[in-house]
C-alpha cells in the first residue's frame, strides 16, 4: 500500500487488454464515459485480440460495461467459451462538460493530476477508484483478464513501476502482466519477443 494507501501490490498474474478502436478514438474526440461504438477497424481488432488470446490460461473475463470495453471482451470471450463480467469501477475517466468534444491540450495536465475537467473526476479520483478494483480482481487467482481502457494503465504506471514501459496503450493490444513486488514485467501476448518500450509504440493515447 502506498500513496492514499492504494493498493500496489498484486498477487497474481493478469492479462490486460484496451477496448478496440472507436470512431472518437479515429476522429480524436473526448470519449470518457461516452458509450462510443467499436469502429470496423475496432471490431477487427477485437477479433484479432482474441486469436491471439486462444489458448492462454485464462480463466475469468471481466470488463468495464462500456460497450468498447465489453464488445471487445465478448468477442474474446466467444473465442475462449468464457462469459463476461463487467464492473463498474473499471470505467474510464470521467471528463465532464468536455466529453464528446474534440481533444484539447490540457489532457497532459489531467494525467499529471494538474487539472479537473469541470463536472468530471480529477485524474486522483479516477485512479482511486480503478486501482482497487483491478486489485480486486486479480485478487481473486492468476490469469484474470481484464479488458477496459487506456486511462486505467496511466492509473497504474503513476504509483507502480512498469519494465519495459509502456507510457502508451494502443487498442486491442493484449498484454500479460507478472507482477514482483511493486514492479510489472510486462509482455506481449502472441509476440515472440517482449517490446522495447515507447520507441515501439507509435499509436498516441486517447480515451
């Protein structure tokens, strides 16, 4: 436990996997708690995920109830013959009035915890709530899956150390995750190699 005493330790392994793309995410639009739609390109990726999914030992999906987030783990779930569970708690950010509006520069500071979106929660009161509830999931065995947004691995990343980085989460990327104390080594599921961190990732963050 650390900083608001949240938890930093996790017991098990996990997979994490971000919605596929949204139209917001295509046109660079706010979405927040927006319930946007998967685009074809979304979709796609969706399946994708999942194949590469199959055959992992995973045994419980659970996802946010935004329908990016729970689209997305339906379609892996069909392939690995799990249901899905949503939580709320696994929600992405609430951005308030500037949901559904086009990107505006401030977004760096949100994550810094340097700014509040007016009617929507602060990047603390974001990662309050959605740091317990991954916990609270993995708690329960190794190899949970959970899909939801980019927003929760910025939650992360603040108070726990990733190796190698990823300061950026592109869509329908499934990752494994071997936590040690508190460190994340991170892999690439269906890769053959782990990847180097940011110079790999070229899709920017948006949420």
């Amino acid at each position: 436990m650390t900083e608001h005493n949240l938890p930093t330790v996790f017991d098990h392994p996990f997979f994490f996997l971000r919605h596929g793309e949204t139209g917001h995410n295509q046109r660079r639009i706010f979405q927040g708690q927006t319930d946007s739609q998967l685009n074809e390109t979304g979709l796609a990726q969706a399946e994708a995920a999942a194949v590469k999914l199959v055959g992992q030992p995973i045994v419980e999906i659970v996802a946010s109830p935004l329908s990016r987030a729970r689209i997305t783990a339906e379609r892996v779930g069909s392939a690995l013959g799990l249901p899905v569970e949503t939580d709320d708690d696994l929600m992405e950010c609430h951005l308030g009035i500037y949901q559904n509006k086009p990107y505006e520069p401030w977004l760096a500071d949100y994550w810094d915890g340097n700014y509040a979106p007016e009617g929507g929660e602060d990047f603390y009161q974001f990662r309050d709530r959605v740091l317990p509830a991954m916990h609270r999931i993995v708690s329960r065995g190794p190899n949970r899956l959970i899909v939801a947004h980019g927003g929760l691995w910025y939650a992360a990343r603040s108070l726990i150390a990733l190796e190698p980085d990823l300061p950026r989460m592109p869509n329908a990327m499934p990752l494994f995750v071997r936590p040690e104390g508190e460190r994340w080594n991170v892999s690439l599921v269906g890769e053959d190699e782990r990847f180097a961190g940011e110079g790999q990732i070229k899709i920017g963050q948006s949420i």
